[in-house]
C-alpha cells in the first residue's frame, strides 16, 4: 500500500492506494499554522477507520504547491512510517518520460497532471483542473508539455468578490436556472458558474486551433463536477487525476533505485 499526498493551496488531498485502485481518499485544509502531530493525529484516525495499519505502508509519495505546508507534512510522514517520503520536484524531473516545461518553475501539480494525462492517452490532451486555480495543461502524444494557461478558480473568483467589495455576499457554487440574475447571489452565480463555462469552452478551443484540432480534453479537481453543461467538452472527469500523476512519478523513482 501507498500513500499519497497532494498538497494544494486550499486542500491537502491524501490517497490511499492499494492493488491498482484507490481505496480511499481523504481532504483536509492546507494551513501553514497546523502542527505536524495535528495532521498526523489525522492521517492516523483516518488510517484506524479503514482498519489499515502503519506497517502496511510501503511507500509514501508527496507533491505540493504550498512551500510553508511542505515541511510539515513531510516530516509528520517521516516520523509517522519511519522513512522519508518521495517529494515530487525538479530533482525527480528526468527520470520521467515526459519533458517538463521550465522544471523550476512550474508546479508539481501541472507535472502529475501531464504525466497522468500522458500515460492514460498516449496523444494531445489538456488536463484542465477545477482548483484554487483553474489550469489547462496541455500535453502532446510524444510526451512533451506543451504550455499551460492560468486564471483564478471558481471559489477564488467568489471570494475575491466577497473579499473586495463591500455589498457582494460570498455565495455557493452553484448551476443558477438562468443567465439573468433576479437577485444578488444568482447575479454572482450567472457571471461566475455560467462565465467560466465559457471561458473554459474558449481556451479549449483555441487550444485545439493551435493544435490544429487534434487534442482531446479531460477534466479534474475537486470542482470538476460542478458545471454540469461541461461534461461534453471532456473525454473524461477523473477528479483524482492529480493523485494518479503523483503516485506515477512516485513508482518511477522507487522503480529507477531497484
């Protein structure tokens, strides 16, 4: 069995991986302010409920984008199994068979991403992820990244909304029945929910002009599933897309030590 962490800006997203499925996936906030024996009293309960024990952990893999959360959990994973976990980052970069754009830029994130993409489709495809951020990377058949475009997320949207004016209420993602807003919490919803469906419709689009419209698209992120009238403009949703890229680069490195 494998554990496997994603640390994102706003979850930390832990995997429980055993016999080519996951059997468990588990979130909780990413604050720099928790302690290490916070998270771990976590990642132990979560542990017990499933009836798994320490000792069946053969290996732990960990991505982040959040530099002040890394540390600890790293080291809570290190004093929980006893071993040091594989931390996903530029050093790990060439054993992979894809190549990465800009190692020491770009987030492991959009790495696993491509990695995942690659390996499951084998031609162009864009890995769009419904997150703190909403991004497109994009992948060609021959493993190359190709490029990546970036804009705010659906609840960074809202909250950056929330947070910079003074009459807008914070309000739920959610499908509003109509694009004309009768009150103030539709009126966000219709300009957020159904404005991001075509923003994302857009990039996709002139994404595959670029490509010379060969390039299929997936969808992934825990808000993946949230605009409905988007699943036509995916060949799949796999919300833990991202975990499968990290567990990926992870059996690439335990396999390049054997």
């Amino acid at each position: 069995m494998q554990i496997i962490v994603d640390i994102g800006n706003t979850d930390a997203v832990f995997g429980l991986y055993n016999q080519a499925d996951w059997q468990h996936i588990w979130r909780t906030p990413s604050r720099y302010d928790e302690s290490a024996e916070s998270y771990e009293a976590r990642l132990r309960l979560w542990l017990l409920e499933a009836n798994i024990s320490l000792s069946s952990i053969k290996a732990t893999i960990l991505s982040s984008v959040v530099p002040n959360v890394t540390p600890i959990i790293r080291s809570m994973l290190t004093e929980l199994f006893g071993y040091e976990p594989i931390v996903v980052g530029p050093g790990v970069y060439p054993l992979l068979p894809i190549d990465i754009l800009r190692p020491h830029e770009i987030g492991a994130d959009l790495v696993a991403n491509a990695l995942a993409a690659f390996t499951r489709y084998q031609r162009n495809c864009v890995v769009v992820d419904f997150g703190t951020a909403l991004t497109f990377t994009t992948v060609s058949g021959e493993g190359k990244m190709l490029g990546v475009a970036i804009t705010p997320g659906l609840k960074t949207a809202i909250r950056s909304l929330f947070a910079n004016t003074a009459q807008l209420p914070e309000v739920p993602i959610e499908v509003p029945s109509s694009a004309l807003g009768t009150n103030t919490t539709h009126a966000i919803q219709a300009g957020v929910i159904l404005g991001y469906e075509g923003l994302v419709r857009s990039l996709l689009d002139r994404i595959r002009t670029e490509l010379n419209g060969d390039c299929i698209a997936v969808a992934t992120g825990g808000l993946s599933n949230r605009i409905p009238s988007l699943r036509n403009a995916f060949v799949d949703i796999i919300p833990s897309l991202t975990l499968e890229g990290v567990r990926l680069i992870g059996e690439t490195v335990i396999d390049s030590t054997n």
